[in-house]
C-alpha cells in the first residue's frame, strides 16, 4: 500500500509483485496486477490520523512578472501601447514578430512613426517628425502635420472588451505649434473604410504642454467580441501639433487593471504573489513610483519589450490587497545594491497593510543564470547575498529572506557556497523547476511516453528536494527552508509531435501531481509560486478576452479546498517506471497511475485529491473514510478534457474547465477517476452543514 507521503510498495501490493504483467511501452514498465488491467482500486483514508505539520497556505501562490503580455496587454488595463511614442522600446526579435503580425507598421517606420503606431492615410506621405527633448513624457514626442484639406492623423490596431463594456476613458498631453486647436481622437472600423464609430473633439490650442482627457461611447452592435479597431489622433486644416503620452482604458477598470483579470486572480486565492523574475536583476524601484504619466518609459532588457513603469510597486500592492495575497518581492541583486534594495524594503513596509513589515523578500532571482543582468559569479553569490540580507535586516529586522538557490537537478555546488553564510542570513533558499518535457532521451519517443514521462516528474522531484533538504541540514542552517519561487511545464506540438503543456489538459496532470507533491513536503517547501498568475499557467488576455489555463484550475481548486493537514492514505494502486524519460529527470520508479492524497479542511470537511496519469485508463475507486462521518453526498470537482492537448483561447475560453458535481458519499463511496484528470473530492462532516 501507498503512504500518504511515500511511494513504497506495502506487503499486499508487494506480495503480488510476481504476478506483474512486465508489460514495457517504450521505457514505461507498468506494474499493475496482470489481472487483465483491472482499474478498482481501494483506498483508505484515515481522518484520525493526521501527519506532519499544518499545511501552509503559502504553497499555493503564483507570480508575477512583466513578461510577454502578462502585466503591460493583461492585467493592466491599458488599451494603446507606446502612447508615449518612445523608440528603442523593443527587441530586434521582438520587431521582426510585431512587424510580421501587422505588415503595415514598416510603412509607419518609414514615416518615421513608433512602432506600432501608423500613419492614418499612408498617401499622404511624410506629415509626422519626432520631437527628442520636447516631450510630455520620457524623450520623445511626435509632430502631426495636418494638410489644408482632409485628416491627418495616426493610428494604432486595438481590442476592446466589448462582451464587458461599451464605455472607455482616456487622456492625451498636447503641445499646440500652429493652426486650428481642434485635435480629433476616435475609434474606427477597420474594414469599412475607417467608419467613426465614437469621437472625442478636443480644443487643445494651448501653446504649452497640457492634458485633456476624453470619453468614448460605443453603440452595442458597434464592434463584435476579438474584433479589432483602429484608435486614430487626427488634425484637420492645416493644423500642427505635437502629441505625447496617450492613454485609454475601459471605464470600468479597477484602479487601472483589467477587472475580469482581478476577478480570475482573486479567485485563484492566490496566498503570496511574487513580484520577480529575470527582469529583476535589471529593474529599479524608483522608476516606478511617483505620478504615473511621469514615469519614464524603457525597454525590459529581460524581454526585450516595453517597461511603461505604469505598473510600479504601489500598483502591485494594490493588486495584492485586490486578490487577498500577501506581497513576494525580489529584489535586485544583478544591476542594484544593497542600499537601493533596503530602501525598497522600507518604502513597501510604510505602504503595505500594518506597516510592520515582516514580508518576503527574495534576494534576487536565478543569479546562477548568465541571462540575467549584472549576474555574480558562484564564488560571489555568498558574499553579495550576506552584504544584502545585512542591509535589509537594518531596515526590518523581521523580513523573511528567500536566497537564490539552483534547480533541483544541479544544486550542490551552488547551494554549498550559499549555505557558508551564517545560519540566519536567509530563511529560505528558493529553488525553480522550468523544463522542456518533450525534451526526453529516449530516441523516437511516442506521444504517450512523453506524457506519462511527463507526468511522473513530480515523483522524481520529490526525492531531489529530500536531498537538497539533507544538504541544508547538514550544513548547519536547520531553521531554513525550501521556496519553490518558480515551476512551469513546457511542451511544443508540431505536426504529429505532441505534449503536455502549460497551456493544455496535460499540464494540468502535471500540475495536480506537483500539487500533491507539494501536500507531501509543504513541512519543507512551504513556499510555492506557480509560474505566473497572468499568462504561461494562470490566467490569460488575448484581444481582450480573459480565460484561464487548464492549469489555472487545478491551482485554484486545490485553493479553494483550503487543505489544513495531510491524512495518512493507504491505496492498493498500481505504479509504473519510467526510464529515459525527459531529460532532467530521466528515470523515476514506483509512479502511482491514480496519485492520491487526503487532508482536513479548515472548514472541517475532508477532502480527496486524485490525479490519474493513465491516457486510457479510468480507475473505479472505493473509497473508504475512517475517523470522520461524512454525509450522503460529496462534491465533486472535476477537470478534465477529451485530450490532454485541448487548450482554452481566446476563441473558445472554456474549452477546458472545472466541472462540479454532487455524487453519493459514505464512509465507503464509490467513485470513478476518469483517465487524465484531475479531480477533487470533498467529503463533508455529518452536522456541520
């Protein structure tokens, strides 16, 4: 029998091992009974026999990093990008997508328009120059030279959330050089010939820089759901002006962020939200505080994307307060110094909730990595992680400091300088897990060998965590801990090629067993932040419609459970091994086919979390609760999808989600795990409800 936190073979299962089908599928050997495959498990959950300590609800946080589109095009509601008409604001590669995506914007580049703006009517020709060192906002601004007849103008490709709203505000800064002040902003069809859908006329004749803020109204049947628009500036009659720092968001944003991405987040009941990632060793604080359309705009050297600095430090706490989470920030330790760091530190314990401090603090973020800015050296790291941590320690004692550690496949030596600090300099060291699954050593691997390789992998980290613990042990840091600050699953499909992924069902297998995982060694990982909140497995925005990642609703129902402590589990269920499976973590022995934990919830009820990992394979399970008096029907929550490779997008946001549903309880119910799912079973205690 399985334990609740073991993969041990019991006597029972043990006893029947030479009666094993030795049945070989690539490198997967499948120890199940050789009694036709049969799928009925049995499984006792003890409820009067608690293990461990009390689960932290910090292993079920995420992160946030401005990546991608995941904070600037997700959960900042901003609608125009580049308002500020800034170059050198994107990569090369980055350019060359942007451009294949939207051809057009090589004319705007010849007329001497920032990408991605373009020119209202490309006949025209040249009518636009950039203004460097006469700019509402950052370094540049751009001229719009009208004719004496007709519009000139310029124009930028948008999405609007319709399906939500119909109402947008927005804000343009204007320096008025000649002819009529009458400045004209509005929203266009873009297939019928520029159609003025809604319009906004300014009197902006002010010789000076000013603001003037504006209100556009659609008509419902105006603009379909992912259609998109064009947002046009124009001047008419010869006039000419030089336009800087424009703005425009749905009216009902919520302190500037997108309110179906709050909501989405909000309900992850994300515990920490960790501000980090590899734009941290490039990032400072300071750029992002302060009046908002005063904030210099850069580009992301991490990302080689926009940085508005719009979403600074005191936006980020509000998203915190929003979703209910306590803040997770890395502080730069590539381009930054421990001074800068310290004051970061205090300006967010004078703006965060009691103002006494005591949050977590990453000092820094994959500093092994030379893809990180200002990256030190292994033999630096100790040193530059003590001159922090005693910088920071001067300014809040009580902070809790997470050190960069490696990944959990190649930790030692790096971990071994980092633990030659004094015990106390840190109280974590962080560890990430970020692997290409279909990068496996098995020559011609099959889908399904990928999969199940795949799926296994959370059992093999297990034991890689139990030995990066036993390093930390033995070095004398017995108060530390393990924060897992960072894991994702990547997969990549072409032609025939498939595999799980963080975008489809199968990342979120992957995701139920890293859960489990996690409810097995929360006593030494008490810290979890699942890459990201917004994008890769969270929540996405794509033409502005908002969905989640499969694996975004295995996370927030686990959340939602609230477990408290972890049940002893005995289980009859089969296992297999894995050989030469993906390359990280190649060979993983006794993975159980139905991964089954139990815990108290902290509203009393009980619940089982099951992950089945066979392709084909549904699994009828008994299940049996001692100790605790359930009532004749449980909730069921289901996620699961006719394949692992289905995905939710911005044409079908629901393709893959939670199914919920009542089903028959007892102290022995009966219950079938459908193959690739995951499925939370929540008992609830007779008299509490």
């Amino acid at each position: 029998m399985l334990s609740a936190r073991g993969s041990q073979l019991g006597p029972m299962l043990a006893a029947g091992l030479i009666f094993l089908s030795s049945a070989v599928y690539g490198q997967i050997q499948d120890h199940t009974p050789n009694t036709g495959k049969n799928s009925e498990v049995h499984i006792t959950v003890h409820a009067d026999r608690p293990t461990g300590s009390e689960i932290p609800s910090t292993i079920f946080g995420s992160f946030l990093e401005p990546i991608g589109r995941s904070t600037y095009g997700g959960l900042w509601a901003e609608l125009v990008e580049n308002g500020s008409f800034e170059d050198g604001l994107w990569s090369a590669p980055e350019i060359t997508r942007m451009v294949r995506e939207q051809p057009e914007l090589l004319r705007g580049s010849q007329l001497g328009l920032p990408l991605p703006w373009t020119p209202l009517v490309s006949g025209q020709g040249n009518r636009y120059e950039p203004h460097r060192g006469d700019a509402a906002n950052s370094n540049q601004s751009i001229e719009i030279m009208a004719l004496p007849t007709g519009e000139t103008g310029i124009s930028q490709r948008i999405y609007l959330p319709v399906q939500r709203t119909l109402e947008y505000d927005g804000s343009i800064w204007v320096k008025h050089l000649s002819g009529p002040g009458a400045v004209s902003v509005s929203l266009r069809k873009r297939e019928s010939g520029d159609r003025v859908i809604a319009e906004a006329q300014l009197n902006a004749s002010s010789g000076k820089w000013a603001r003037y803020s504006f209100h556009l109204t659609l008509k419902s049947g105006d603009v379909e759901r992912l259609e998109p628009v064009s947002f046009v500036v124009s001047l008419s009659n010869d006039a000419r002006a030089l336009v800087d720092q424009i703005s425009l968001m749905p009216a009902d944003n919520v302190d500037g962020m997108d309110p179906d991405v709050v909501q989405m987040a909000r309900d992850l009941k994300p515990s920490v939200v960790r501000f980090g990632g590899n734009f941290t060793s490039g990032y400072h604080w300071r750029d992002g505080i302060g009046p908002r359309e005063k904030r210099v705009n850069m580009v992301n050297l991490a990302w080689g994307i926009p940085e508005y600095n719009t979403f600074g430090t005191d936006e980020f706490l509000r998203f915190c307060e929003l979703v209910h989470a306590q803040p997770q920030i890395a502080l730069n330790l590539g381009s930054g110094t421990p001074e800068e760091a310290a004051d970061w530190v205090r300006y967010v314990d004078e703006h965060w909730g009691n103002k006494k401090g005591g949050l977590l603090w990453e000092l820094g973020n994959e500093l092994w990595g030379n893809w990180n800015t200002g990256y030190p050296t292994r033999d630096q790291i100790g040193d530059r992680t003590r001159a922090f941590s005693e910088e920071v320690r001067k300014v809040d004692p009580t902070a809790r400091l997470i050190a960069t550690g490696a990944d959990p496949d190649n930790f030692r030596e790096w971990n071994a300088v980092q633990l030659k600090n004094p015990p106390g300099t840190f109280n974590y060291l962080s560890t990430h897990f970020v692997v290409g699954v279909d990068n496996v050593q098995l020559h011609d691997a099959s889908n399904a060998f990928i999969a199940h390789a795949a799926f296994a992998m959370p059992v093999g980290l297990a034991k890689r965590l139990q030995e990066m613990t036993e390093q930390i042990q033995q070095s004398g840091h017995h108060d530390t801990k393990i924060a897992f600050t960072e894991w994702l699953f990547i997969g990549h499909q072409s032609g025939s090629r498939a595999a799980p992924d963080f975008t489809n069902m199968g990342g979120a297998v992957i995701t139920g067993g890293f859960m489990n995982m996690l409810l097995d060694h929360s006593d030494i990982v008490p810290i979890s932040d699942m890459t990201g909140i917004i994008e890769f497995a969270g929540i996405w925005k794509r033409r502005e419609q908002v969905y989640g990642a499969p694996a975004y609703w295995v996370l927030r129902t686990y959340a939602e459970a609230a477990p408290t402590r972890l049940l002893v589990v005995d289980n009859d269920v089969p296992t297999y091994s894995v050989e030469h499976g993906v390359n990280r973590v190649p060979d993983i022995q006794d993975v159980p086919w139905l991964d089954v934990r139990a815990a108290l919830l902290a509203n009393g009820d009980l619940a089982v979390f099951c992950v089945n990992r066979s392709l084909e394979r549904d699994y009828h399970a008994a299940i049996s609760v001692q100790g605790f008096e359930p009532t004749q029907s449980a909730t069921a929550k289901v996620i699961s999808a006719p394949s692992i490779y289905d995905r939710n997008d911005d044409d079908n946001p629901e393709a893959v989600g939670v199914t919920t549903s009542e089903v028959p309880a007892g102290r022995t119910t009966s219950y079938v795990v459908p193959h690739a799912s995951v499925v939370v079973l929540q008992f609830h205690r007779s008299g509490a409800h």
